[in-house]
C-alpha cells in the first residue's frame, strides 16, 4: 500500500478521511445496504408506508383489478432494490436484490399489490438498520481520525508558535499542555505528568512521563504540562499505523469474505431453483413467491466484513495492530505459537552482571574493547555493554570499520586493530580459543571479546523475564497452544527461561536460519503457526511463520516482516488478540451455518404453504438483522473520553 504522507508529515486525518469517504462510496456501489439513514430514506419508507395503508383501507381504486396506489408504492419504494438488481445483472452477479425484485414484481402480478408494499417496507427499514449497523463498524476510523490533534504548539528557534500537524517536522520541541492530546510518537525532554495511552498500549491506567520517557501520539495529557522531541510523524507514528491497519482491513478480503460471497451468490440460485420446483409442482403463485421471499443471504454477505472490521478495530484498541483480515482469519486457526526469548519473552534490556578478563587484561580494557566493537550494534547486549561503559564516564571508540553477522557477532577494526565480539559459534570461526569453564553460565548470556585473534575475556549478561510473560504462556497452554521457545541463546539460559514460564519445549543456539527452517518446517507440516518475535535476526522466521507477529519495541525490520504488530509490547495482548479472531471465526462461521439452516426451513415452510409472502418477509428481514447484530458484537465501543474528543476536536489554526 503507498502511504501518502511524506516522512515530514502529510496531514494524516485530512488524507484518510479522504480515502475513507471514497472508499465508502465505492462499497456503497457494490452492496446497497451500506447506507446511513437520511431524510430521503425515512420519506421513502413514510410514503410506502402510507400506501400500504391506503391499498388495505381502499382508499382510492379507480380500477377492480389493478391499484394505482399499489404500483406507484411498489414503484418507488422498491427503486433501489430494482436499481441494484440490475447494475448486478449487467455485472452478472447473483444477488438476493435480483430475487427480492422477482418476488415485488410477481406479487405485483396476482394483484397482491400490499403484501407487496409491505414486502417492500420490511426490506427498506431492514437496509436502513443494516445501514445504521455497518456505519458503526464505518466509524472506526472516523473516531481514530477525531482523535488526532489537528494543531500542535512547538518551539522553534523564532519562538513558540502553534502550527497544522501537517507542519511538524522531525525533531520540533512539541508542548502539551494538561488536556491535550500528544500529536508525535517521541521523547519526553522536559516536565512531568501522566498520559493516558489505552488508545495506544491498551493499558487502562495513567502512565507516568519524566525526561527520558517514550510518548505515543493520540495519547491524553491528564496533568503536567510537557514537552516532547519529536521522532515519529503522520502515519509513522503508532497511532498512524492503527489508523492504517483498520484501512487496511476494510481494503482487504479474507478467504472468509471471498467464501461468504460465494455462499450468498448458491442460495440465490437455491431460493430461484426452489421456487421454480415449488411452482410447478404446486401451481401456487403465493407459496411460490413466499420461497423467493424467505430466503436471505446479506446477513452473511454484510456480517462478515462487518465482524473483520470490528475485531481490527477491536484489537486496535488493545495495542495490537493486524494488518488485514486475511492475518486475522489465520490467527484464528493457529495451533502452535513459537516464542523469541529476547526482547518478547523478556524486555530486552540485558545488563552486564559479570566481567571475566583473561590473565594480564584488566576489566577496564575488555569492556572499552567491547563497547567500541559495539557502538554501532543494534543487538540488545551491544546496546546494554555500551550502557555499561558510558554510565561508567568512560568515553568509547568510534570503529573505522564494523561488520555484523546475525547470530554470531561483530567483527570491527579500531586503531589499527581488529575487534571480535560475539558468541562461541563466531570466536570458533575466528580461530579464538574460549575456556571450556567459561561457557554456560547459568541463565546469563556471554559475549565473549577478542583482539587480532586473542581473546581478552568474557561478559555476562542476564535480562529479565516480562511480568506478563507466565500469565501469557498459561492462557495459551488453556487454549490448546503448543508453545515452542525458539533462541540463538545458550541451552542454560533458554532452560532458565524456559522453566520459569512452563514451556515444556525449546531450542537453544539457533542461527536465524536455523529458525526460519524450524518455523518452515513446523508449517510445512500442517501446523498454523504464530510466530513472535523482535529483532532482525527473527524476520525470516516471522516471514515463513503462517502469521508473524512482532513486539512494537523491535526493529523495523521485524515489524515490516510481521503480520501483527504489538505497540505496547504486552504478551497478554497478543492472547487478547488470539481470543479474538478464534471469537470472530466462531462469530461468521455460525452466521453462514445459522443462515443455511434458516433457509432451508423457511422454503420447505413456503413451498408448502405453511408460511404466506408476509410471514416469509418477516423472517428474512429478522435473520438478517440477526445475523448482523451478531457480527456487530465484535465492534469496539466508544468509551466516554472518546466521545468528549469526538464532540470536542482540536481547534485548526487559520
């Protein structure tokens, strides 16, 4: 999809209502029922209405055999079922307004001319609640989009000024006030306060922001004022890619939508054929009208995207961004979840717990070789040695030359001599010997470091396992997932880990091809597997997975291989989101099997002769209200500060 705001910052809400209203009219044109409820609507349904009453009243009939009343209601109350029967007949599609404008104008035929408005009425007030239904799944967006400030103030080297969002720029000091919304994903550079992110990370309570503090843009400002360094713009923010992601799903078809289709177009040519058979074998014009009449397939043809949007949008609000419904459906029916250890099982933030130099290197030496060989690094150990040594006062090293290779290490040169850090597998490439009495360490990572080939000694590192991990892992062993831990880590720290989550199953000292051949593998035998992870070295892995997911704290690369994407990088949310597209499968899968069943009785009841052309419009309509209202189900609700932001939008500059 080609984004249409520049880095600099486009003004993202202006461009996607943009879309979202285009994109509404083109949906408008392929299911007439997507429509909101407007003046010409209620006068359409208030004029049939009043023929119906006028045909049973008699109130005014020139002629005995045909009511003028009759067909100039069937007329114009029946006109947009006509209109979208025909635009599908020149389409060569089959749709249940073919059917329905079979069944008016044969009613019509025999002089049944108010069964026929009231036919008729029953259809136009059912779209309108469809209407009405599906514009609430429509206002995802539009809620996102009334969220986002429009204006921003910010200081600049000419002063304070407030300026368009649309003017932002990569690295403006941006001043939020109390009761303001944070309009850039950034840095908290100075103030205090709490924000509150649910819209973001799903978390419900404030989260405190200090000087250092990472913000979210369409986070709210509840005290302080503060001021924030600007990092992400538009749609690079985190709030822009959940705008994006509940566009996206409503562009997107999931195989279930394709099937739903599919399904509505077979009992259109059941519910025709049926008639058919019911004619000649009856020759009861009634009962055959009522077989055209009882069958209904837009419950299924509208609740299905329906329920799609709303469980994107649904997990959008849970930090949890799902790039499509086809990732949603797959996510549904997985099976096995394979789990990274750094940075998603645990935060990613290894610190240095021991330094081992050899004989005759001091501990000073070892770390400042080290950090120099890995300043440049965007591996968690080599930001987390860097740490260490700067948090010391000490200065590091910029290398003249760097080399990483994922899984190993770093190769770097620096004053003319060659820098190696990395783990056991690059030191034996490198023809470095490593003491056997140094390895395994328990539940701590080494990085072994070495200079022109002679080793200087060994750092270790240890990380902490997420809070929510346990709960997260439990949830899953209770839906029925086999959970395998998948770690380039040594065997005793992926053991440690391991344990303290009660996954029964992991490998350790996996290369990151060695994980995309797990994960291929794994699929290639029949397994849906979900695969979660963070860094570069697991975007293989993510990519082979049957749906990848990636923690929002890793690397872009991650997250742009990654069908889900977890902003607020909480597991629980990623069980959440589990839950709900399992929800939503059962959801659609019931409405297809509930309609099937609905149909099949209403024509056996119609053909014979148990159920009249009224009765049979009562129970179209109502199944497929039924149906709808059951994929609405899934639909996020506004909560009460989302009303107050969409009643109370930012004021735009002139």
């Amino acid at each position: 999809m080609t984004s249409e705001l520049s880095p600099h910052g486009e003004d993202l809400a202006e461009a996607t209502r943009d879309r979202t209203v285009a994109h509404e009219a083109h949906d408008h044109g392929e299911h007439g029922h997507e429509h909101a409820f407007d003046l010409k609507e209620a006068a359409r349904i208030a004029f049939v209405a009043g023929a119906a009453a006028a045909v049973w009243f008699r109130v005014w009939e020139p002629f005995a055999d045909v009511s003028v009343i009759g067909i100039v209601g069937v007329l114009v109350g029946g006109w947009p079922v006509f209109r979208e029967a025909a635009g599908n007949m020149l389409a060569r599609r089959m749709t249940m307004e073919l059917s329905m404008s079979i069944a008016l104008i044969a009613a019509a035929a025999i002089g049944e001319f108010f069964t026929a408005l009231v036919i008729t009425l029953f259809v136009l007030v059912a779209e309108v609640l469809e209407g009405m239904t599906v514009s609430r799944g429509r206002s995802a967006i539009r809620d996102l989009l009334d969220f986002l400030p429009r204006s921003a103030t910010v200081r600049r080297a000419d002063g304070v000024a407030e300026i368009h969002a649309a003017d932002l720029a990569m690295g403006d000091a941006v001043l939020v006030n109390p009761g303001g919304r944070v309009p850039v994903d950034g840095v908290v550079t100075g103030g205090h306060s709490f924000l509150d992110q649910s819209r973001i990370t799903g978390e419900s309570m404030p989260v405190e922001a200090v000087a250092g503090s990472r913000v979210f843009a369409g986070s709210i400002n509840q005290s302080g004022a503060i001021e924030v360094r600007a990092e992400r713009l538009g749609r690079d923010t985190s709030y822009g890619k959940i705008i994006e992601a509940v566009e996206q799903s409503e562009r997107s078809r999931a195989p279930v939508q394709r099937l739903a289709d599919q399904l509505a177009g077979y009992l259109v040519y059941f519910a025709l054929a049926a008639a058919v058979l019911t004619w000649l074998i009856t020759r009861d014009m009634r009962s055959t009208i009522s077989v055209v009449i009882v069958a209904g397939a837009c419950g299924i043809a509208a609740g299905t995207p329906l329920a799609i949007l709303g469980a994107i949008g649904r997990a959008a609000r849970l930090g949890a961004i799902v790039k499509g419904g086809l990732y949603l459906e797959t996510l549904g029916r997985v099976d096995t979840v394979v789990v990274d250890k750094t940075g998603t099982l645990t935060f990613g933030k290894p610190e240095v717990r021991q330094v081992t130099p050899v004989e005759g290197i001091q501990a000073a030496d070892l770390l400042d070789a080290a950090a120099t060989a890995e300043i440049r690094s965007e591996h968690p150990l080599g930001k987390a040695i860097v740490a260490h040594v700067l948090a010391q006062g000490r200065t590091v090293a910029e290398p003249d030359d760097f080399h990483y290779t994922p899984g190993r290490g770093i190769v770097a040169k620096a004053c003319g001599s060659t820098l190696q850090a990395g783990n056991r597998l690059l030191m034996a490439e490198l023809g470095v010997d490593v003491p056997r009495q140094w390895a395994g360490n328990a539940a701590a990572s080494e990085v072994h470091v070495a200079r022109n080939g002679r080793l200087l000694g060994t750092i270790a590192m240890a990380d902490k396992v997420r809070p929510e991990a346990r709960a997260a892992m439990d949830a899953l062993a209770r839906l029925g997932m086999r959970t395998l831990l998948l770690t380039g880590d040594t065997e005793p720290v992926a053991r440690a880990v391991a344990d303290s989550l009660g996954i029964t199953e992991f490998e350790a000292n996996l290369l990151p091809e060695d994980k995309h051949a797990r994960v291929t593998t794994l699929v290639a035998a029949k397994r849906r597997v979900a695969m979660l992870g963070d860094g570069i070295n697991d975007a293989p892995a993510l990519a082979a997975a049957s749906v990848g997911v990636a923690m929002g704290s890793g690397t872009d690369v991650a997250r742009e291989s990654a069908d889900i994407v977890l902003l607020g990088n909480d597991l629980s949310r990623f069980v959440d989101t589990l839950v709900i597209a399992q929800r939503t499968r059962r959801i659609i899968w019931a409405n297809f099997i509930g309609t099937i069943v609905v149909d099949v009785i209403g024509v056996g009841l119609a053909a014979s002769g148990v159920l009249d052309p009224l009765g049979a419009a009562f129970i179209h309509v109502a199944s497929e209200m039924a149906f709808i209202l059951n994929s609405a189900r899934l639909l996020p609700t506004m909560d009460r500060i989302d009303r107050k932001a969409a009643v109370s939008p930012d004021p735009l500059p002139n």
